[in-house]
C-alpha cells in the first residue's frame, strides 16, 4: 500500500452521505429474505452481486428499491445498521450520519417503530460498544407527495431526540427541490438539521434551488454545481457542504471513470468538499475506497487528503467542541 493509502486507511474520519439501506451487502441480503421468507429473484450471493450494474441513477434504483423488501421486522433494521457500523468503525470511521428512507418501508406495511427502534438500538450499541458518535437523517422520497413527507415528519416526532435532521433523495428529474420547499419550513421550525440530494442527475439549477428554497444546511452530491461558475463562486463564499460520493458518481454514469471526477476541482475552488461511500454495497466502494481512488486517479497531494477529512468533521451535525476535538485527532495522525 502507498504511503498516503497508508495514512487515509488510518485517518480519523466522518462519513456524511451513506444509506443505511445501501450498505446491506449481498450476504445479509439472502440471510434476511430467507429468515423473513421473502423471495428474491436470484438463487445465490454471487448472482445478486453480479446484477449491481448500473446504467444510470433509474437502473441503480430498482434494484435498491427491490433489495428493500427483505427488510421486515425490527430486528432486520437492527442487523442492517451494526453491521455497516462494525465495517464503518474498521476504517476509522469515527463519526456517521447516516440517512433511512422511511417511505421505502412504510409503504409496503413495515410499521415505522420497527424501522426507528431497530436503527436507533443499533446506533445507541455502536455508540457503546464501539466509541463510534451517530446521527440519524431520515430521508423523503421526492417521486411521491409532498402530503406524504408532511405525515412522515410529525409521525417521526415521537423520536425526535434521535433524530438530528431530515433529507431528500430518490429520482431528481422531474422532482424539483421546490416541490418540498414547506416541508423543509416545518422541519426548520421543528429545530432540525436539512440536507438534500441535489445536481446529481439533475442540473445545476437544482443546487441553486436546494440552497434558496430548501435553504440546507448541507447539499448531497452537488457536483453539477460546476455546470454554473456564478453558482460555484457562490457555493464557496457560502462554505455549504458537499457530500460526494466519487465511486457513486462513476458508477451511474454522472463521470465516466474516477479520473474525470471534479472533486479535486472543486475543492480547488474552495468549496467545503467532503468524501463518502453512498450506497457502499451497491457500489462495491466504502469510505476509504472512496478516499484512495480519489488519491490515485485524481493525484490528490498529502494536504488535500487532509482537508477533506477536516471538510468532513467541520460539515458534521455536531458541537463545535466536538469538532474541533475530531479535527485535532485528524492533525495528530497526520503529524
């Protein structure tokens, strides 16, 4: 391993952007379908692992929506979440926010207790057993309603103590961010944090309306921003936080390899860049693949490595004292 691949492995660091539901590798997946007899369309781990080609956001979707089903009790949520914090923590992972699409389950008649209570019993044993600090996002899914998103928030605020903020995700085209624009006042006035998928698939001009009409604390991908330079320049004298996921990008087609990621260029803008995994399993990539792809295809200098890491904890739901406690961790490994 090069030297720096050394050093980003054992780096401390926060993971911003990563779905819960994403990190369910194809092991746990056939585990679960057959404890909760569910029947899933492929007899074995290595023929659901070969179905994870992409060709585009839709593609990926389908798929994802699919592996979903197997997920039914509580304990279920439970085994999803302390088996990607377990592999979080491995990587020195010391701090996750991580994102839960309740709309996905509830949907299908998984009562939403049995999502919460499994997610939040597993980040409270994560946080005990492993020393690793959590936040929990709970996602809307922009295809369905805006009436749908308001139940989600007031049926979530028997938990809001555990709960730090709430997001958007799901299919950009055709789902502008305004669509949600009073949902995301409610959260607001509620006290919560916000965050949004936003210039993934979709243009620029959806990070520009995530930024003025949602008014987030934080923009989830966020790389089309670059198809705008007046909206870069913005996004810079801003410092709002981009949540990237470098592996995600390439595999849906919105780069075409990782050496024509614009991560590097944008954080040469100065824009407040961080590095995640997205939906690790689906994209065989996890935080620190993420980091060390980006080291080698994009010629990333000892520096900017550091950066990003300090991005990631200055872009972090957390107090300031806590930050700058992670961001003197991360200076001490690096010195």
């Amino acid at each position: 391993m090069e030297p720096l691949d050394a050093l980003i492995a054992g780096m401390p660091k926060a993971e911003l952007h990563m779905h819960l539901e994403g990190s369910i590798e194809p092991e746990l997946t056939v585990a679960l379908a057959a404890r909760n007899r569910v029947p899933i369309p492929y007899r074995s781990v290595e023929e659901l692992r070969a179905a994870y080609r992409f060709t585009s956001l839709q593609s990926f979707l389908d798929v994802y929506y699919a592996g979903c089903k197997v997920l039914v009790a509580e304990q279920d949520f439970y085994d999803m979440t302390i088996a990607y914090l377990e592999r979080a923590r491995a990587e020195n992972v010391v701090h996750a926010e991580v994102f839960v699409s309740p709309q996905v389950h509830t949907r299908r008649g998984v009562p939403l207790e049995a999502v919460l209570e499994g997610i939040d019993r597993a980040l409270r044993d994560g946080e005990r057993r492993l020393g690793l600090s959590t936040r929990l996002i709970l996602g809307f899914q922009r295809q369905f309603s805006e009436d749908e998103a308001f139940a989600i928030v007031e049926r979530a605020l028997r938990w809001r103590e555990r709960i730090a903020g709430f997001g958007l995700g799901g299919p950009e085209l055709g789902n502008p961010p305004g669509k949600f624009a009073r949902v995301f006042d409610r959260c607001r006035s509620l006290g919560f944090r916000l965050v949004a998928h936003a210039g993934e698939e979709a243009p620029a001009a959806y990070v520009a309306e995530t930024v003025d009409l949602l008014k987030v604390d934080r923009i989830d991908h966020g790389v089309r921003c670059e198809e705008d330079p007046a909206l870069v320049e913005r996004l810079a004298a801003l410092q709002v936080p981009l949540t990237v996921c470098p592996l995600s990008n390439v595999k849906l087609g919105v780069f075409p390899d990782v050496a024509s990621h614009n991560l590097k260029r944008l954080l040469d803008a100065g824009l407040m860049v961080t590095v995640n995994s997205d939906d690790p399993s689906y994209f065989a990539g996890y935080v620190n693949d993420n980091y060390i792809a980006c080291r080698q295809a994009l010629d990333l200098a000892r520096d900017d490595v550091q950066r990003l890491a300090r991005n990631s904890f200055r872009s972090a739901f957390l107090p300031d004292a806590e930050k700058r406690r992670y961001c003197a961790m991360l200076d001490a490994h690096f010195q």
